[in-house]
C-alpha cells in the first residue's frame, strides 16, 4: 500500500517494540480472513467503489501476483493489474478469502522474514477498512505493542502521505511520540491514537477519530485532501 525522503527525527521515542510484534500482521491477517466470511462478499468498505470481493482480490493480488503490484502504481500498465484483480474477484468468494488466510511462502512481501514489514500496517489498515465501512463501528482495543508498531509505520508513512501538502504539520501519538512533517514550524496539529492516525494519514479521515488543530483552511485541508500513497 505504501511506496523516500530522508527521516526527519521523532521529537519522542515511541515504547519499545512488544514481544508479541512479530504476530500482529498473522493476527491482522486471521480477523480480516474470519471478518470476510462473516459479512460476505457484497459489503461496502472504505475502499470507494470496493465490495469486501474487491479488497479481498486485493490483497492476493499484491501477494501472490507481483507483476500487478507493482504495475498499479504506473499508469499505462494500470489496467493490466485491475485486470487482473477482477478476474480474482470473480472467482468463489471462500475460495479468494482462503488466499487471504494463507499466503504463499515465497511471496515477497508475506514471507516470514519481511510479513510484519509490509503486513502490519497493511492488514489493519484494510481490516479496518471493513469493520467502519458499516455504521456502528467502534474503535478496537489494541494493546501496547501493536499500538507502538503502528506507530512506528505511521511515523514514516505521514512524512510520505502528508508531504505532498505543502502544510507544515505536528503528528502526536500521546504516550507514542511525535513527529513533524513538511516543516519545522507546524500550522496544524494531529493528535489521535496510533491506529487512527493510521488511517488518517492513509487518506481514511472521515473514518479516523483524529483530533485537527490549526488555522481553518489548513485543518480543512488535511480533513479532506487525498492523502496516502
């Protein structure tokens, strides 16, 4: 999901990584699969235009066909990776959320080595992207070390989604740390948990539980601007 401009250094050190870190992507990765299966196939997610079938073909897509993964990111080769992505979401529903469950050994952005990498941000951000697609949602209760680690991935994706902006912001994780993007003198402040600045910063403001704190235009600006990578 995400695609570097030299790090600028968090002002606050985010708690060490939790024991646990290496299981939050498996983890991630098991609710989404049992969360696909339990809405089905037809459910709105935060994904414009995408259905459950579609962000479930996405997610094997970029695991199990690299040729698309990359491609969609270049426009003329864009149409071979939707392509190929809907004919996936064509196939039996279980028979796409299976792939989902179990990823192939030799992907290379799911093997052992590199799955909590590329996957732990990811599949909570997509996991979320179901459970708020349907009204009544609430956030979930994660605990420390999965906080700490999607601080860490947010503190380098916000310099990435945010930059493009050209508004100096203050990205605050209370407890977590902080982060400054754009600038060293912020116009705007946000401030929320590390799983909603997750989604924050990843172009899911409407869905995020953010605190925005800066002049009008530019507070309006990060609420609605497309961010993200």
């Amino acid at each position: 999901m995400t695609l570097c401009p030299l790090p600028q250094r968090a002002i606050a050190r985010a708690p060490s990584y939790h024991s646990r870190v290496t299981e939050y992507a498996r983890q991630e990765r098991r609710q989404i699969a049992d969360l696909f299966l339990e809405v089905g196939p037809d459910v709105p997610t935060l994904c414009e235009g995408w259905a459950t079938r579609d962000l479930a073909a996405h997610l094997v897509v970029r695991e199990r066909r690299p040729d698309a993964a990359t491609t969609r990111l270049l426009p003329p080769l864009a149409e071979h990776a939707e392509r190929v992505r809907r004919a996936l979401a064509a196939r039996p529903y279980t028979e796409v959320v299976e792939m989902v469950r179990n990823p192939p050994w030799w992907s290379l952005v799911s093997n052992p080595l590199t799955d909590e990498l590329f996957n732990g941000l990811e599949f909570f951000i997509h996991h979320e992207d179901v459970r708020r697609g349907r009204p009544g949602w609430e956030p979930r209760g994660l605990d420390p070390g999965q906080r700490a680690a999607l601080w860490r991935g947010v503190s380098f994706t916000a310099r990435l989604g945010l930059r493009r902006l050209h508004i100096p912001v203050l990205v605050r994780a209370p407890g977590f740390g902080e982060v400054k993007v754009g600038g060293d003198t912020p116009r705007a402040t946000l401030t929320g948990d590390p799983g909603e600045l997750a989604l924050f910063v990843s172009g899911r403001q409407r869905a995020a539980r953010v605190e925005v704190d800066g002049p009008p235009d530019a507070a309006e600006r990060l609420r609605t601007a497309a961010v993200g990578l």
